[in-house]
C-alpha cells in the first residue's frame, strides 16, 4: 500500500545551514520511526512558508545514503495570515505494510503546535 507520511519542523533564521540541517534531521527521524527504504518512496513534497528562501530543502535529501535517486519538489505553502512562521513541511509518498494507524508522523520545534493529535509517544 502507499501511504503518505508527514513531518513538519520550524528554524530561527532563514539561513541555508539552519534550514539544511533542521530539513534533515527531520527527515531522518520519518525514516527511521517509520522503517523507510528509499527504494520504497515514489516522491516527496516539501514546502516552505514565504519566509523562508535562502535554500531548496531537498538539497539535503540528495545527502543521504541511497536518496539520490527519489524524486523531491518544493514548493511555497499557501501564506495563510496567523500561521506558524519559518516552518518547513514534508509529506513523503512509499509504499508500506503500515496501516494509516500505525504511520508515525514527525513533528520537530515549534510544529508540534501543527497536529498535537498526530503526536505518538515513545
């Protein structure tokens, strides 16, 4: 089945580091909690709020071992007034023998406040 895991995160700055960094330890954590093969990912969407464009976040997708290969875009988030600044967004696309219940979707720095109801304990 393909399913779509999401995971969102916030930086201070609008720095290429920072949101290189922020962008994959994120990325990383959604692999992991979600025992993901690149080999099994169809693509991945990023988008980041209008605040944020010193870099393409999936820049540093291409960084880890075997993504080279997975499609990625990013994109602008729609710029809804009152919505949590400097955030970067990621939904993900593989195949999985999860359910919908059992994806583990990642929310890092001030997202949290995204989907507290998504949010599964250790």
């Amino acid at each position: 089945m393909t399913r779509g895991v999401r995971g969102a995160t916030t930086v201070s700055l609008n720095e290429e580091k920072e949101i290189l960094k922020n962008t994959k330890v994120l990325v990383e954590e959604m692999i992991e909690k979600n025992d993901i093969s690149a080999s099994d990912v169809s693509h991945v969407f990023i988008s980041v709020t209008r605040d944020l464009n010193a870099t393409f976040p999936a820049k540093v997708l291409r960084e880890i071992e075997g993504w080279k290969y997975v499609p990625v875009m990013c994109m602008a988030e729609i710029d809804v007034p009152n919505s949590l600044p400097k955030c970067i967004r990621i939904m993900m696309v593989t195949n999985t023998g999860l359910s919908q219940e059992e994806i583990i979707h990642v929310f890092q720095n001030e997202a949290v406040k995204l989907r507290p109801d998504l949010i599964k304990g250790e």
